[in-house]
C-alpha cells in the first residue's frame, strides 16, 4: 500500500504546490514510484508544471495526473510506493477527511504571524476529528532569515506541533528555477537544492517510519492456541 503525504493550509500561496513537486521529484530520484495528484481544479499548478517541463524537455520522474476527487487519486496510486496530495488552498471537509487517511500531513507556513494563527487552527482542527499529532508537520516556507525561521519554529513548537528539519528560505534562486518549470532542488545553486533536501528528506522519514510503526501495532500477535507444535 502506498505512503500518502498530503500538502494542505487555509491560506493560500504558501507553498505547497511548490513542496509537493519537489517532493515528488525527491522520492523519485531515491528509487521510489510517485503518483503526483494535483487536486486543486482552480489552478491547476502541477498540471501547468508539468507541461512546462515538456515544452523545455525536462524530463519527469513521476506520474502527475489531475485528479477531481482524492479518492480518484488514491484509488489511481495503489501500485505506487508514494502518493502526493495536493490540496487547494482551504479546509474544506473533503480535505479533513483525507488528511486523516494520510500517513503525513504537511501544512507550509509562511512566518508571518497572520499566517502563523490560522495554520494552528486548522491542526486544531484536525486534531478534534481525531488525528494525532505525529501525523501533522509544519514546514517553515517564504523564510527570509534564520532568526525568523527560529521565532517561527518557536512559535509553532510552544503549541505543541512538530515542525520538519530546515526550512525553504525566499529567494530568488528558488523563483527563478520554479519559472522555468523546475523544483526546490533543481536550481542552479547547490547551496539552495542542498538547504530545500533537508525539510524534504525529513517528510519523506516521518511519513515512513508512521507506516512501519503503524504496520507493526496493527500486527497481531498469534493467539498460543492456534500455534500447532
Ligand atoms: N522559497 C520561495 N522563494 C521564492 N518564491 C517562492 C518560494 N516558494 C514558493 N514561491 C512562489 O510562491 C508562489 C506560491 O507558491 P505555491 O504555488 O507553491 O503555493 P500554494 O500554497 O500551492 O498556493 P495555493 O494555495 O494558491 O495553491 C509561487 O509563485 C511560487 O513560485
Ligand atoms: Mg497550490
């Protein structure tokens, strides 16, 4: 059964398009099958990527298909070893229920307190239909320096969430790159794919060490009985 990893926030604009891409691209180059599912029929950014990266013959490591419902996609993704969800930019209850059958749901945040405030409300949120919150990370997006990435990080540890390792800085290089149809990861400074791995890598440990913890507690144990001697 697939990992599945869904990108969602209230706001819009804060990354998780540009996450979820750069993810798919991150799990691909280590060997894995991704199905890349742009959920998002207002804009579409993953389909147009796509087709960007055609038009300059990039190469895609991975399947990225539209989808209109979640489900569509997860059923689309079963022979796959990751699914990536791409959410619109609102919490709807469509969202909720399918980050509560995700393995990791990861909310981008820019540092702004007036972004900060909401996204603690939507993990509230999910925490009241009773999703744990080691399944919920925040990934620092749009930083502009390490002492707002530490105030921020702050911020969202002191209410009580897990925030990955790293963070995305803003920057020119990363805009540039995405203009033309490239990831986190594929700039052309390696100052700057280096710094976009380490937040990535980190979505990619906890979405799998949950599914292994998951698999084991779910195993049950053979009743003594039923061991033939
Ligand atoms: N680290 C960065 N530095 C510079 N620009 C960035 C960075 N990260 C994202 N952007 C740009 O910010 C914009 C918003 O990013 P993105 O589309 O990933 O957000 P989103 O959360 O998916 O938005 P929406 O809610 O509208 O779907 C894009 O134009 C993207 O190219
Ligand atoms: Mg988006």
């Amino acid at each position: 059964m697939a990992v599945v990893v869904a990108f969602l926030s209230q706001k819009g604009g804060v990354g998780k398009s540009t996450l979820a891409r750069s993810l798919g691209v991150v799990a691909a180059r280590l060997g894995l099958k991704v199905l890349l599912a742009d959920l998002d029929p207002q804009q579409r950014t993953l389909m147009r990527w796509l087709k960007t990266r055609a038009d300059l013959k990039l190469e895609t490591p991975l399947k990225v298909q539209a989808f209109d419902t979640p489900a569509a996609a997860l059923d689309e993704g079963e022979g796959a070893d990751l699914i990536i969800l791409d959410l619109p930019g609102q919490i709807s209850n469509v969202a909720t229920s399918v980050a509560r059958n995700a393995d990791l749901v990861v909310q981008p945040t820019s540092p702004s307190v007036d972004d900060l405030h909401p996204a603690v409300l939507v993990f509230q949120a999910l925490e009241r239909v009773g999703m744990g919150r080691d399944k919920l990370a925040f990934a620092l997006c749009r930083v502009l320096g390490e002492k707002e990435a530490d105030a921020t990080r702050d911020y969202l540890t002191r209410h009580g969430y897990g925030v990955l390792r790293g963070g995305i800085n803003e920057r020119l290089g990363y805009r540039d790159a995405l203009n033309l149809g490239r990831t986190l990861v594929e700039c052309k400074q390696a100052n700057l794919n280096n710094a976009a791995q380490v937040p990535l890598l980190d979505i990619l440990e906890r979405a799998l060490s949950r599914r292994l913890s998951d698999s084991k507690s779910e195993a049950k144990p053979q009743p003594a009985a039923a061991v033939k001697t």
